[in-house]
C-alpha cells in the first residue's frame, strides 16, 4: 500500500458567461476567468450557479484539479481511493454534494487549465471516479478509483502524473443547467497549500507465490 499526496500545483478553476450554461462550461480550448493554486481552503471550489448581481445575470462554472505523480511508485493498482478533504453547502435543491472524478490533462498552473477535464471538444475525459456525494461535514471524504481509474493509474505508475479533475455531477458532467435563483451546487475543498492535502491511497496486487519447494528423504 502506497501513499501519494496532490501536488501544489492542485487548484481550482474558474470559467462564468452571461449568455449560457454551455457558454460557462467551456469546452478543451477554454481559458477560464479565474484561478488559484495557493490557496488552502476555498468554499467555491465546485460550483455550479446562475445568480443576479449589479453586473447582471451570470453563470458560474468552477473545478478543482488535483494532480498525483506516481513517477517514483512501481506495482500493479489492484484499488485506490483519492481522499479530499471538502465538505458541500445544502441547497435545498436536486444538485446535492455529488461530484465525479474526470481523468484530465497536465495542469499548467494559470486560467488555461479550465478545459482540461475535456478529451477534445466539449467530450469529457475518461471518468476514473463515479458520482459520490460529498458529506455536509468539512472532513476527508472518500471517492473511489473505478476501473477505468486503475486502468488509467496503472498507465501512469513509474512514469507520469495523472491528474484528476473533481467536476459537479448534476450541472457540469450530466449537463443540466442551473436556474436563476434557484439550486446550485457548491462543494468547498482544501488544497496542498494547507494542512489537508488531498492523497491517494494505493493497494497494490499481491504477485502470485508458487511453491516449488521439493521433498527430501520422503518415505511414503
């Protein structure tokens, strides 16, 4: 069993639009309006909205990117489990706390990362973690790896970084939009600039032991 922590690069994401849901999603060529990798703590790291202001009527689309290098880990993933340390404000409403983990593209640090949950276009990456809801109370929460996530975390070991995007269920990855005033989905999370990073838990296969031992001096 390993243990590999987010880099710091880990971050949250920004894109909003006045016009549309889809507008504020983006697609892979996005550069989104706001983001932020030396923060802590940030209560808007998921967000899903459509709420008025002075400035008008905006759509808010956030997402948090967590990148693990397993360059130095060797084995074959039999199960991994990321832990986020994040915790969800109820509204009320159908969104919830679900989020799900998208396997997304090397992180550069700056507004331009904001479509990397995208494989090409506004098609998402391989999902590696499945809708899990996010508990109302700030603790680590648990979001398995499936087996598309091993698959992709077997590819990386001894050689990459994978990085995983952590995207609302309901308004970003199934595509609903949000209404305006009505329910949203904000999920807050810490970052490696805190005491709370983000991990990776790691079990490895067991290999196989053969037993070739021969017996000596039997008297059957």
């Amino acid at each position: 069993m390993a243990t590999v922590y987010a880099g710091t690069g880990d971050s949250y994401v920004r894109n909003t639009s006045p016009s549309s849901w889809a507008a504020a999603q983006g697609d892979a060529t996005t550069t989104g309006t706001s983001q932020n990798s030396v923060l802590s703590s940030y209560d808007f790291t998921i967000y899903n909205a459509y709420s008025g202001g002075r400035g008008g009527n905006t759509y808010f689309c956030s997402r948090g990117f967590f990148p693990f290098d397993v360059s130095g880990e060797s084995g074959t993933v039999d199960s991994a489990t990321l832990s986020l340390y994040a915790d969800y404000f109820n509204t009320g409403g159908m969104a919830g706390g679900n989020v799900v983990g998208i396997e997304s593209t090397a992180l550069a640090d700056n507004t331009s990362d904001f479509g990397n949950c995208y494989s090409s276009g506004t098609t998402f990456g391989t999902k590696l973690i499945d809708a899990t809801l996010i508990s109302q109370t700030a603790e680590f929460q648990s979001l398995t790896l499936n087996s598309a996530g091993i698959t992709a975390l077997n590819s990386a070991i001894g050689s990459a970084t994978i990085t995983i995007g952590i995207i609302g269920n309901y308004y970003d990855y199934l595509g609903n939009s949000p209404s305006l005033g009505g329910a949203y989905t904000k999920i807050r999370t810490d970052f490696a600039n805190g005491s709370n990073d983000a991990y990776l838990t790691i079990t490895y296969a067991t290999a196989a032991v053969t037993d070739n031992a021969t017996f000596f001096g039997a008297n059957f």
